[in-house]
C-alpha cells in the first residue's frame, strides 16, 4: 500500500516537468542516488494537452485499489488466499527476484511462494531494494539470463 500510496499522490496533479517526477521520487527513494529525468524516467510519464506529466499507469487502476483498502481491510486476506491458489496451480518454470533490502517483499513472503509453487526458482540482488532494475540492472539482467539459459537453453542455440 506505500507504493500505490506513492503512486496516487499525484495521480490528478500529474508534474510540471520530468525534473519534479525524478525530484519526487528521489524523496521516496533516498537510499538512491539522485538521478535526472533521463528517457528511462520519461518512458513512465505521459504529457497532457495541459502540458503536465502524468505516470503513464491508469489512475483508476490506483483509486479503485486505495478504495477497496479503505473501504474493506479485511478482503486483504481473501486476496492472499485466492493469489496463493493461484501461485499454487502454476506450472511454468517461475523466477523470484526480490533485491534483498525490499521493505515490500519480505522473507516470509518467498518462503510462502516456494512452499505454494515449490518448483518457484528465487534469486536474492544484494544493495537492491524493491526496484531492483533501478538499483542493481546489471545483477537483474544476469540472473534473468540464467533462468531464461536453463529453461530455454543459450540464445542463439536454437532450442
């Protein structure tokens, strides 16, 4: 609920530029470096015919999810129930990333994936947080290739 905090607090005011979006989230994310509004940020920001910024993610997506949190706490146990059966009847090979200082993804909650889906594979990027892409690429890439090499074989092998 942080992030889609996070995320609904400038659903409707949107940014005045890409700048304010990476000022905002280098408060939310001060454990990272500062970084600028380069095309990787800008690639999640629409502009309006108002000239603001938006995240590019519905905002009725995130109001309907704060509603529901608001209205009823208690459906958060239905939903961990219906997504563990979910987990449970997967049977394509499945890949945890989880960076190991996530504040979201806790140790309890791998541990109740891969006793659910326990043919789940699970990869730990230390120094990464939640945003793991944004924090450790090079660590999220290689263990993506890994995955993908054992479950596909090499790229370019042609199986």
């Amino acid at each position: 609920m942080r992030v889609v905090g996070f995320m609904e607090q400038h659903v409707e005011t949107g940014f005045a530029s890409p700048d304010e979006a990476a000022e905002v989230i280098a408060r939310y994310m001060p454990h990272r470096g500062k970084r600028g509004a380069g095309a990787g940020l800008r690639h999640y920001l629409r502009e309006k015919e108002d000239g603001r910024f938006y995240w590019h993610w519905d905002p009725a997506f995130i109001r309907n999810i704060m509603a529901a949190k608001r209205s009823n706490p208690e459906n958060q146990e239905h939903q961990f129930q219906e997504l563990s059966k979910a987990a449970a009847s997967l049977t394509l090979p499945l890949h945890l990333i989880r960076g190991a200082a996530s504040d979201l993804v806790s140790e309890e909650a791998v541990a109740h994936l891969r006793q659910v889906a326990p043919h789940a594979e699970y990869t730990d990027i230390a120094d990464a947080t939640h945003m793991v892409v944004g924090d450790a690429n090079d660590a999220f890439s290689n263990a993506i290739l890994v995955f993908l090499n054992r479950h596909h074989g090499p790229a370019g092998s042609g199986q």
